[in-house]
C-alpha cells in the first residue's frame, strides 16, 4: 500500500519528533505494557498519515531510549524502561567539548568495526533503513533543520546491520553524547565546529556507499576518517578555548 499523504507539522515540530512523542505518551499511560506489541509498521503509517521511514525513525528513537525492542519477524515491543542504576553512561556531561573528545575515541574504538561488519552482514532491509536515514540526514541539512535525530538513526542503523545486538546496545548506552552537537550549541552563539555539517554528509555518503558495495575494508576506513575527522574539529574546538 502506498504511503498516506503527510499531515502538516506544527512550526518547530519535525513528524519524526511528533510520532515519537505520541508513542511515548502510549508507553508512559500504560496503552502499550511491557511485553505488549506495538502496532505495525503500515499499520502506524495509517494512523498518523506519514510515510514509512518516518515511522522507522520514531521507532528507532524510541529504541535508542530502551522504550521498546524490535524482534526480528515479530515486531516491536515494549519493555521496562531501563532504571538509573542500570544505565551506564548517565552523567555524561556532554557540554564539556573534553567529555565529547573522550566519548569519539571511544565510538572509534566500536564503530569502526561496526561499520566492518555492517558492509559484510548487513541484509537488504537493513540496507535499505541505512540508505534512508542517510537520506534522512541529507533533508535536515537542505531544509535547515536539526540533524541530531537522523544522525544517530543512521549510526544506529550501520551498527544494527552488523547483526551482533551489542553494537546497538552499546551505541544506546551513550545515545545522550552520541551527538553532542546540540548541547554545545547552547543559547549564544555556535560553539561547534563552524566546517561540521559541509563534511557530514560527504563523510556519510563515502560510508554508506562502502556498506552498499559489501566493501568491509573501505566501510571502516572511511568510518575512522569520518570519526577521526570530528575528533580532530573537536580538539581544534577545544585548543581554541571554547570549551572546557
């Protein structure tokens, strides 16, 4: 069935942001228990009249808080909502551009990897959800809009695509300095590197196209550049005497 026509967004309002909010508040009510099923993908498009890879995204939004889990040829599911003694990576103090530093070497570490085994595992439908919210990130930026949403939607989807469930794990833990962009924009002026979003998608797009073509050595060659690159602006940020 084709997609349903979108529903106009409140100003200030993304429809991924507004599907999401909506599904939390049935979570938080109790309209969804934990171990209950959440409804269907087409069947969610129906409902709020938006497009499919709008739906991923909330879903996946509401995945990276631990809200609920997808199981694979079932569904998605709600579960407990992880308590503060069970969350790693809780006082991330992500306005520090020396905390920010420190988390990048760290993904480093685990996504360069990822993005190996993504380019060698990933399957078609995992393929296609990198591809969309690489397409994602691309509309945020020509339309002027935030990007930290589909941002890590796509890192999620790379690190989803490895088919080892540790990597997206891992990647929720830190989700709050993941993309740490917008906390240290702040109410001033932008504190972030002035250069970060004219390499962002040219980085992305060299990533995804490795994972595209099955091409494990180039997909984690071009996510370290990719990282690399970020931990290099931040650092230069940070000599600057812009951050802490």
């Amino acid at each position: 069935m084709a997609d349903q026509p979108e529903k106009p967004v409140p100003p200030g309002e993304t429809l991924v942001a507004r599907i999401s909010a909506a599904l939390r508040q049935d979570l938080a009510t109790g309209r969804y228990k934990p171990g209950d099923r959440l409804p269907s993908e087409s069947d969610l498009t129906r409902a709020h009249s938006v497009s499919r890879a709008v739906v991923r995204e909330a879903i996946a939004a509401l995945r990276a808080d631990g809200l609920v889990e997808a199981r694979k040829g079932s569904g998605v599911y709600a579960i407990a909502p992880p308590t503060d003694a069970a969350t790693p990576f809780q006082n991330l103090a992500t306005e520090r551009i020396s905390s920010v530093i420190d988390l990048l070497e760290l993904r480093t570490a685990c996504e360069v990897e990822a993005a190996f085994l993504a380019a060698t595992r990933r399957s078609s439908a995992q393929l296609e959800a990198i591809i969309e919210a690489h397409h994602r990130v691309g509309h945020c930026l020509a339309q002027g809009e935030p990007t930290r949403e589909a941002d890590f939607a796509l890192h999620l989807a790379i690190a989803e695509a490895t088919q080892n469930r540790r990597f997206p794990e891992f990647l929720t833990l830190i989700r709050g300095g993941i993309i740490p962009r917008g906390e240290l924009q702040g109410e001033g002026p932008e504190t972030r590197p002035h250069d970060y979003n004219q390499h962002l998608q040219e980085e992305h797009g060299r990533i995804v196209d490795a994972i595209l073509e099955g091409d494990g050595a180039a997909a984690q060659s071009r996510m370290r550049a990719h990282l690399r690159g970020s931990l290099d602006r931040y650092k230069a940020l940070l000599r600057g005497g812009s951050g802490h």
